[in-house]
C-alpha cells in the first residue's frame, strides 16, 4: 500500500500569486479547468496501490471541505485534509501528522508541493525508488539554466547510482543545474531522520528563550534533505518531462497551456462539440454559452457559467466563472475574474511571462508584480469583479473589486495608478 501527501501551505503563503488567491485559494486556482491541487490527486489516484490522499496545510478546514468532499466522490479514495494549528514549514507539518501517514503500515508515500505542474509520472518514480533499498527518499529533478538554477533546490549526483551527494536550497552561487522539482518519494523511515532535525530546532528554540520562531517549524529541504545528502540516504531521478511552478500570476497561464496539452483527450470529453470556431487546446465548461461566432484559443480555460458574445475573440487567458465577455471585444494573456464582465469592443490584454523559447531547459522566472520602483513588470493583465465599458482598452494592468470603471477624469486618474510604461 502507498500514501501520498499533497502540502499546500497556508494563506499567509503564496503572496506573489495574489491578487489571484485574495477569492480563492491557491490550491483551488482554476487550470486547465480544475483545480491546481485537483490535478495532483488525479495523478495519485491512477495508482492503485495509492490508498490515501492527505492534504496539509494551514487554510480553515471550512475552506477545503467542500473540495474534500468533491474529490472523494470522483476518484474514489480516502482524502482527508489536515490543518496546521499554525505554519509549520514544509518539514513541520509533514512530521506533525506522522501518525496519520504512518497509519496502515504504507510501503512509502508520495510527497508532492501543491504548487508545483507535471504529468507527475509517479509510477516511474516509485520504481525508481523501490531499486535502491538503502533509499529513505527519491526526488524527482529536472534540468534549469545555470542562471536560473540558484532560484531552486540544486543536486549534485553520483552519475551511475545517482546518490545524491550535495543539496543546497536556493544557493547563493551556482551548484548545479539539476534541481529539486518537489515531488518526492519517501520511505517511512525519514521520520527517523526528521525526529533527529525536530530536536535540534527543539533545542535551538528553548536555547534561545523562544526568540528562534516556532519550535515546530521545520524546513524539508534544509533540515532534512540536506543532511541525507552524502549519505547514500537520498537519490534523484532527473526527467525531461514538461515542469514548472506556479508562483505569480502569470505562470497560470503558462501552467494553464501545458495543463490542457496534457489533458487534450478528457479535455475534448467534457468540452462536448461547441459551436464557436475553437483553436485547440482548450478547455470549455459545459454550462457556459458561447455565440458560434467567437473565437476561442488557443490556451484558454473558460469556466462555468460564462457568457461570451458574438464577435469575441479570446487566447492565452482563463475566464473565470460567471464573467460576461461582450460583442467583439479582445481578451489576450489575461484572467478575467468571477461575476467580471466585459464590455463591447473592449480590449484586455496582457504580456506573456514564458519562459526563454531560445535557451535550453529554461523555468518561469516568476518575478513579483511589481520591481523595486514601484512599477509593474511585464505580466498578463487581471480583471477582477468589476464592469469593462465599451470601447475601452487595458493593457498590463491590475483591477481589483472595482465595481465599474468609469470614464473621464477617474478613468483617467485610475490609468495614472495602474498603467504600467510600456
């Protein structure tokens, strides 16, 4: 029997991803019609010998109950959610409910960050793992750029048994160019090792009158995957397969993109035979009406309830549910947010933030909404729950819970705060 465990953090989390996750959480964010972490358990569940799907992090468990529920019900399989008392650290919440990993007696379990996309090809990773007995834990790697490389967990690896024999997380020089794509295979006796990592940060914390944060707190990659490094304890299975997080806002849509590839076959089951000229690949939610004479793709995700007009022309961009996109307006590397609505002739677009197409083995750079001066760097637009008039034209801007925008000199004092220089 297998387990696996899906960490999501919490909402003091994920800030460079708002103001997507200000309605909705992070691991809820629909892609490629589901949500994040739905794609996630639907890569665990196609595992027969995965039994159980436990999902921790620190949102109210009031939040995640009715995509618990939901979930249970269409893959069939226990998945439970487990909220922190309070955040925990990738490592601290993981042996704070070692019990309930540990119940049943599972072979190993699963280890997956909710932020990250893959194909998560599991299987491939959990024989892998089950090749090398002495192997407490096998994380699967990918090739960065040298530049990029520092931006992420990098491995040194023995090349014929690939035994990790260095592990840095975010070095302050280069190390490598493998790095860590947050998808782990561990065998039960990790928790050995984190007990050992739990009383250091024990110690250090009493040690320091609780000045040192919280005494649970504990980082997986720094105080569990480094020390196992040179151990022939930790091993690393490099893929070529598609990777990438989902940090910022504009890494939705690239993850988005990759998502409906991915998903092409069911994707085509769900979407039905739409009317509207579709240009592949995209997803369409079966309740949401679109005039046959829109244009739709490609890498759009548009979700329930949406009303698109005749004329409208959408690529690069999620619709969110219930947003109206009116006659012949033009929506481009954008999300359009719930209740949202669209207003004729109206243009909304945004900058693409893909990675580098001319260098090899490049990642999302993820860069925060704003640089150092105050102003926005290249990103797709986000349109919130608000009104877009007719005839009106956005570019690379943020709105947020704007009811209407209106025009004249506050159309114009809102384009002064918003407007990034192009």
């Amino acid at each position: 029997m297998l387990k696996a465990v899906i960490l999501i953090g919490g909402p003091q989390k994920g800030t460079r991803f708002r103001p997507l996750s200000l309605d909705t959480p992070k691991p809820l964010f629909p892609i490629a019609g589901l949500p994040l972490i739905q794609h996630h358990i639907c890569a665990c569940a196609k595992l027969q010998e995965c039994k159980e799907i436990l999902i921790i992090g620190a949102y109210t468990t009031n939040l995640m109950s009715q995509f618990i529920s939901d979930m249970q019900k269409e893959y069939h399989v226990i998945i439970r959610y487990l909220q922190e008392f309070a955040p925990l650290g990738t490592g601290g919440g993981l042996y704070h409910f070692r019990d309930q990993i540990r119940a049943g007696n599972p072979t190993a379990f699963f280890l997956l960050n909710g932020d990250v996309c893959s194909d998560f090809p599991l299987r491939e990773l959990w024989s892998f793992h089950e090749e090398r007995p002495s192997a407490l834990v096998t994380i699967m790697g990918t090739e960065a750029t040298r530049q990029q490389s520092v931006h992420y967990g990098c491995m040194v690896r023995e090349p014929s048994t690939k035994a990790v024999n260095h592990y840095v997380e975010k070095p302050n020089s280069y190390v490598s160019t493998l790095i860590n794509c947050g998808v782990y295979v561990c065998s039960l006796q990790v928790f050995h090792t984190m007990a050992e990592a739990f009383q250091k940060k024990q110690d250090v914390f009493y040690s320091g009158n609780g000045q040192n944060g919280h005494p649970g707190y504990m980082s997986w990659e720094q105080d569990v995957l480094a020390p196992l490094a040179g151990t022939n304890k930790l091993y690393a299975m490099q893929v070529t397969n598609w990777w990438s997080q989902v940090k910022t806002a504009g890494s939705a849509i690239y993850a988005n993109r990759h998502y409906l590839e991915l998903n092409k076959e069911n994707d085509k089951e769900s979407s039905g035979q739409p009317s509207c000229h579709i240009i592949p690949d995209v997803f369409l939610h079966p309740s949401a009406s679109v005039d046959s004479t829109a244009v739709i793709g490609p890498n759009v995700s548009i979700g329930a309830g949406v009303t698109i007009k005749a004329g409208v022309r959408i690529k690069e961009s999620i619709i969110l549910n219930n947003a109206t996109i009116n006659d012949h307006a033009l929506v481009m590397y954008s999300v359009v947010g719930q209740d949202a609505s669209v207003g004729e002739w109206a243009r909304v677009e945004g900058t693409p933030s893909d990675p580098d197409p001319n260098k090899p083995f490049a990642k999302m750079d993820n860069t925060p909404l704003f640089n150092t001066d105050g102003r926005l760097n290249p990103s797709i637009t986000i349109l919130g729950e608000c009104q877009c008039p007719n005839l009106f034209i956005i570019i690379i801007i943020i709105i947020i819970l704007i009811s209407f925008i209106y025009k004249g000199v506050n159309n114009f004092f809102f384009t002064i705060l918003f407007y990034r220089y192009t």
